[in-house]
C-alpha cells in the first residue's frame, strides 16, 4: 500500500481549516479562504468585527491565478442565487442556502473578494432580519453627531470623510448601516472598502452611534443645506442603490425601511466646496453645540 505523504497531509489540513469569521450589523460569516497564508494576511482586517455567534452566512474565497476578467461588468439573478462579475472578481450569492462564492486572481485583491461577497449578502439579510439599511455611504462621528454622508459615485462622500479628519472621526468612506430597529436610528460601521478608498480612511473601525442627519451631497461653489422632500430623497437614494432593489423580492422591503429612514431621520441636500470652512457652516445650519474648551 502506498504511504500517503504526510506533507501533503499538514498542508491539505491547512488549507481545510483557514478561515476568518466576523460579524456586520448582527449578521455573522464564516469565511473560507485558500490557505493559511490567506488567512494570516486577512483576519487581522476584521478583528474589530468578531464572529461572537453562530455564523448565519458561509462565504468561500476561491484563487484562480488564471482568472482574467477584463472590463466584464454584469449581474444576473436566477430565483435565490445572484451571480456576478465586477471590478476583477466573478462568483455568485445564495441566498435562500445563505452561501456565497467569490473568486479572486491574488491574494491582493483578497479582502475585496470578501467584502464583495460579505457585502452583498449582508445588505438583503439586514433588510429581511435586522430591520436595518446598508447604504452606499461615508460614516463621520462630529460633535456628538453620527451624519450619513450618501450621493451617487463622486458626489464628494471621499472628499467629505477626508476633511472630517481633523475634526471629527471618518469611520468608513463607502458603506454604513443605519438600524432602524429601535426607538432611535443608529449608525455602524462596516470594515467594507472601496475600490478607490485613499489609504488614510482604510479604516474598518467598529462604531455605534445614534443617527442624526442624512446628507445627501452635491459640490457646488458655496454652501447650502437644504431639507429634501421625501420624495425626492427616495429617489435620490434609489439612484445610488440600485443593487438593493433588482431583486423584485428585496424592492418592497428596500422601500419600506427608506421611508422609516426619512421619516426618523432629517434629510438634507448639502451643496458644499472641499474647504475646511464646510464644518463651521454645518455647525450653525444644523444647530450644532460649539466645541468645548481643551
């Protein structure tokens, strides 16, 4: 009989249990990764989200060296499971099986396979379950304040996180929670990046803080704040999460939980030039307290 080698055994043993875990907004995710080495450069990314509960979702990331996907850019839905191609990574989500697959050509692109994956199957199981958004949006701490910070792909939500940096905390530049379950709106961070988040707000910070404003941006050559109607906030929103909303099945529910949002929060359009003078002005539009002395 041929003696397996054991070599081969360790790494295959290796390869079975590398793994990361991690919890966004209540929903934990077992992640399968390649091998250890994956595992070693990843989990200390997620270690302010830990899985302190039985996993809800299994992700798997898969390293294919040979994948070559170009400029492809789709998504098709078939029943529970989506399957998609974008930014480099190919791979589908289940969602009535709670599995998802992501393959990636490198471990550099690692976390972002994961946080594709993650993201996806977090933003419809929140709307199910958790009675809570996902919203393509920065996340700023200022003065006691928990703003939403939201608008289309270069509206200025990177701009804005980076000019909070001296005055306040930027906890995400591209996806925010708001958890609508309770009698008060908060805000949660997330640790998912974008592709262009610039490296001084590569934060994935744990935050939890009430909710005080949605802003929806516009650059312009001086400031305004503006209250939205309701019907033009939705529709404003609807733009920037269309992903939220293909599903026939996820649309209903999206729209209810965006008029709880509009209704338990205020809405303003904020039409603001990239200069430090931006906070000032929010200060006296929003009412906000003055700092206190150090």
């Amino acid at each position: 009989m041929k003696t397996r080698d054991p070599s081969a055994w360790r790494c295959n043993v290796a390869a079975a249990s590398a793994s990361l875990g991690m919890a966004i907004g209540g929903i934990g995710f077992r992640v399968q990764l390649p091998n250890a080495a994956w595992q070693a450069a990843l989990a200390p990314l997620y270690r302010e989200f830990p899985l302190d509960r039985r996993p809800d979702w299994q992700v798997t990331i898969s390293h294919d060296p040979d994948l070559a996907l170009a400029d492809q850019r789709w998504i098709a839905h078939d029943g529970p499971i989506t399957r998609f191609c974008a930014d480099g990574y190919t791979g589908w989500v289940d969602l009535e099986q709670r599995r998802a697959l992501v393959r990636t050509a490198s471990l550099d692109g690692g976390a972002s396979a994961v946080e594709r994956g993650v993201g996806y199957a977090c933003m419809h199981t929140l709307l199910r379950e958790r009675q809570s958004l996902m919203l393509h949006a920065a996340g700023i701490l200022w003065r006691g304040q928990g703003l939403v910070v939201s608008g289309h792909s270069g509206a200025g939500k990177t701009t804005m996180a980076r000019l909070a940096l001296d005055c306040g905390e930027p906890v995400n530049d591209e996806v925010v929670i708001v958890d609508l379950s309770g009698p008060r709106p908060l805000l949660l961070s997330t640790p998912i990046l974008g592709q262009s988040t610039p490296p001084e707000l590569a934060r994935r910070v744990r935050r939890v803080a009430p909710a005080t404003a949605l802003l929806l941006l516009a650059h312009a050559p001086d400031f305004a704040l503006t209250p939205m109607e309701p019907s033009e906030a939705v529709m404003e929103l609807l733009r920037t999460h269309i992903a939220a909303v293909e599903r026939f099945s996820s649309a209903e529910i999206w729209m209810d939980m965006v008029e709880r949002l509009i209704q338990s929060l205020p809405v303003y359009r904020l039409r603001f030039r990239p200069t430090p003078e931006l906070w000032d002005f929010l200060a006296d539009a929003l009412g906000v307290p003055p700092r206190a002395a150090s």
